[in-house]
C-alpha cells in the first residue's frame, strides 16, 4: 500500500458481533426467495449421461441382448412317421433301413 500509516490502525480493528437472530431471519429470506423443490418428484428427475457414454451404454446392451436373445423355434416339420411291423406277436420297430414311407391315401412308396 502506498499509505503505510493506515496498516497499524487497520490490524487492531475487529468487525462487530452480528446482531441477535440474524441468521433466522437470512435463513427465511433464502427459503423464501429459492423453495425446496420436493424431495421424491420421480417425474421431474433429471440425471445428466454425457451422449458418448449414452450410446456406449445402448451398443453394449444391444450386443447383450442379441448375444443371450431365445433361439428361434424350430420349423414345423410333418408328422413324424414311425415305421413298425405286425406280426403274430404284436408290434415291433422295423430294422434301420428297412423303413417304407406310406401316404395317406393308401399309396405305398
């Protein structure tokens, strides 16, 4: 500073002790200038994702989903034919190979 005669006086001053209930009456004024918003309003919640790791995150979950997605069915295929044999002693699976197919009409194959 230029003044040094000022610094003495300035260090040996001490600010005055606020007055009795200041900070009930600057706690009010703040309330009432700035409302708490409410505590759980779900539809008012924001929350910031900064966009890279948004679409980071939408890749990794479309990578999860088509990674452990359900197989698709099987295709319906015809009835299944089971080939047998009648003889006196009831009926018995034919032999591998010996199989004939039959069409519905009565045609043999």
């Amino acid at each position: 500073m230029p003044d040094d005669s000022l610094r003495p006086l300035l260090r040996e001053w001490q600010a005055p002790e606020p007055p009795p209930g200041m900070d009930a009456r600057l706690l009010a004024a703040w309330r009432a200038a700035y409302p708490a918003p409410p505590r759980w309003n779900f539809w008012s919640a924001r929350v910031s994702i900064p966009a890279p790791l948004l679409a980071v995150a939408v890749l990794v979950l479309l990578a999860l989903f088509l990674q452990f997605r359900p197989a698709p069915p099987e295709p319906l295929r015809g009835p299944s034919v089971i080939s047998t044999q009648v003889d006196a002693d009831g009926f018995h699976a034919l032999p591998d190979g010996a199989a004939r197919g039959v069409k519905l009409d009565g045609v043999s194959q």
